[in-house]
C-alpha cells in the first residue's frame, strides 16, 4: 500500500491508497472495466529492468501469470506470456498457435479420402459401351494380347490376283519399250581441247496401252566397258505406236566413249484412255552460228483436249549418213487443246558432222 503507485497495475481503493496489482475483482465490475483500472496512469513509465524497459505482458483468457504474482481464485486475469509459449510454457501443453481440437478435421479428410477411392473404383469396374468414348478406357489396353485377334482378314483372294495382274501389266508395259536407235560422239570443247560427249536415243511404244512416267537409265561407257557416266532420262506419257528421242550433251570432262546403254524402267502408272492424243511437230530448222553452236526452230501442234502446261522438245542430230551424233533438249511455251505453239532449241557447245537436214525434233507432252 502506498499514497502514489509504484509502477504498472497498481490500483486506488476507495480509502485513496494505492495498492500493488492485480487488483481484485469489486462487485459489479467486468472484466473491460477491471483491466482498464489495472493499467497504469498515463505518464507513468513502466519500472525499468536488468536489459532495459520492462515491457507489460498481454493479459486475458489463456495467459498465465509471471512467477511471483499470485493467481487464482479471487485474483484478476494473469498477466504473461500465452500458456504453451515462452519461458513460462505450461510441461505437455500445446504448441505455439496450438489449443484448437484438430480432431473434426482429421476425420473430414479420412471421410474425402474414402469416398475418392470408391469413386474411383466405380469408374474403373464401370462397363458398357461408354469404354469406347472414354479417352481414360481406351488407354487400357491388355499388351499381352495378340494385336492380330481382332483385324479383319481383308486380303482376299481377289486382291492378290488383281495385284498380280497390275504388276504383270506394267512388265508388260515395258516389254514392249523398244530402244530402236542410238549413238554417241566425241569431240574436243572449244576452249579447252577437253573431251566431250553428245548422246541421243530413240523409244518406240510398240504395246497397246500408253507408258507414262517412266525413268530411263542411260550409262555411257569405254572400250574396256567401264562406266564413264550415268543419268536418268524422265519420259512423262508415250503413246502406243508413238516413238521419241532423248538426247544431252556432257558438261564436264569425260574419257573417250565408245559406246551408250539405254534401260527403261517399269512405269508407275499409266495414262487414262481419254488422254490419248499426239504431237507433231513441223517446220524443222536448224543453223549453226559462227562458233558451231546450233540453232532448231520448229512449230508443234497438239490433239490432246486438255492443255499442255509442261512440254519438252528434244532434238536429235545426225550426220549426212543418218546416225545419231548427238542431241539436246528444252522446255517450251504452252501448248492449247488443239493449237499450236512455235519452239525453238539450241545447244550450249559445238557438236560436230551434223546435217541440218536430218535433224528430228521429239514433244513430250508432260503430266497432262
């Protein structure tokens, strides 16, 4: 007791004396009521401790009391550090934050956890022809079955032999190729005095179907049979009774050839009935510049109903005796259903002994 407080939480009685906290609950006081008469007056600092100011403990339902203020029954709310934290931590008490009953919680989860799992059996032992829709079903498959058991044997008799027949036919096809004439001849180029080549061959269609889209391998070989040079000839469509004539010229330096081989390919398909036609061609004239290089102009009229959007002209040269001394090839203008178009064709190097006259200029009419 004292006439002045001595610090926080000292009270005044109704005797005006000041007395040492807590102070007592008096009849008719609540607890708001209580814990503001227990604070201390206003500008008065809290007594200062061994490290510094004291600073006042939080007080109310939960909280002990400090070790040396008495507590119980009679007494106010303690002051201190929440029961379960700090120094003050009551033995086996709950963990910071802790007090709240986790129990509904836990069995909540156990509850989510079950209905999951049956949920999920449903939906696996579930039957029926929603399997075949549902993405999840379609991804079980037994991998130990065998892939065969539920395939369609669909490869019938009837297909075999109709496939048989088609590769027969296309043998056929190019049986029936013939490799009518051909030649080759050797000439030194211009500039340089090395040795080139110029080759050309004729294909006659002696069947009764059209060829079309047929490779031709072309070899040019020496005296001893070794392989100079190889290359493949594409012929786009040839007609039955129809022949036409390839020819190139080496552009790089080869050995002295002797002879060319000619070998058609089978071809991939053949052309529609309706797409027979033919080109002829007319007007043919070749001439020869100051440097030997030649020049064919000629003029090529179709019969096809449908356009030519993709024409080849070759030409073949042969000398005064009639032979193959070599040839070139270019593309020309389109060709309209039924018209007309003029060509012309000219090598890049000088090939010798070519008679203009006997110069013959072959159209392939390309993919129709």
């Amino acid at each position: 007791m004292s006439d002045a407080p001595q610090g926080p939480g000292w009270w005044q009685a109704s005797d005006d004396k000041w007395y040492p906290p807590p102070r007592p609950a008096m009849p008719g006081e609540d607890e708001t009521a209580m814990a503001a008469a227990s604070a201390p007056p206003a500008g008065v600092a809290p007594p200062a401790g061994p490290s510094g100011p004291s600073v006042g403990y939080p007080s109310g339902p939960g909280y002990g009391a400090p070790p040396g203020v008495p507590s119980g029954p009679g007494y106010g709310p303690g002051v201190g550090p929440p029961m379960g934290a700090g120094p003050y931590a009551a033995p086996g008490g709950p963990p910071p934050g802790g007090g709240q009953n986790r129990t509904p919680l836990i069995v909540a989860l156990v509850v989510v956890a079950v209905l999951a799992v049956v949920g999920i059996g449903i939906v696996a032992t579930s039957g029926g022809d929603d399997d075949e829709n549902d993405p999840i079903a379609r991804r079980n498959i037994d991998t130990t079955a065998d892939p065969t058991d539920d395939i369609e044997d669909t490869a019938t008799d009837e297909t075999v032999t109709d496939t048989t027949e088609s590769q027969s036919g296309s043998q056929g096809a190019i049986e029936d190729i013939e490799v009518t004439d051909s030649g080759v001849t050797n000439f030194p180029d211009e500039f340089d005095g090395t040795n080139r080549a110029s080759y050309a061959y004729v294909l006659t269609n002696n069947g009764d179907e059209p060829v079309a889209n047929m490779e031709v391998t072309v070899t040019l070989v020496d005296t001893e049979g070794t392989v100079l040079s190889s290359d493949t000839d594409s012929i786009y469509l040839l007609q039955p009774g129809q022949s036409l004539g390839l020819g190139d010229t080496t552009y790089d330096e080869i050995a002295e050839v002797d002879s060319i081989e000619v070998q058609p390919a089978i071809p991939s398909y053949a052309s529609e009935a309706e797409q027979l036609g033919e080109v002829t061609v007319e007007g043919i004239n070749t001439t020869a510049d100051s440097s030997g290089y030649l020049t064919t102009t000629f003029t090529a009229t179709s019969s096809y109903e449908v356009q030519l959007d993709s024409p080849w002209a070759y030409v073949v040269y042969r000398n005064a005796d009639g032979a193959i001394v070599g040839g070139t090839y270019s593309v020309i203008d389109i060709v309209q259903p039924g018209g007309s178009t003029s060509g012309e064709v000219a090598t890049y190097t000088a090939i010798p002994n070519v008679d203009p006259a006997q110069t013959e200029v072959y159209v392939d009419p390309g993919y129709l």
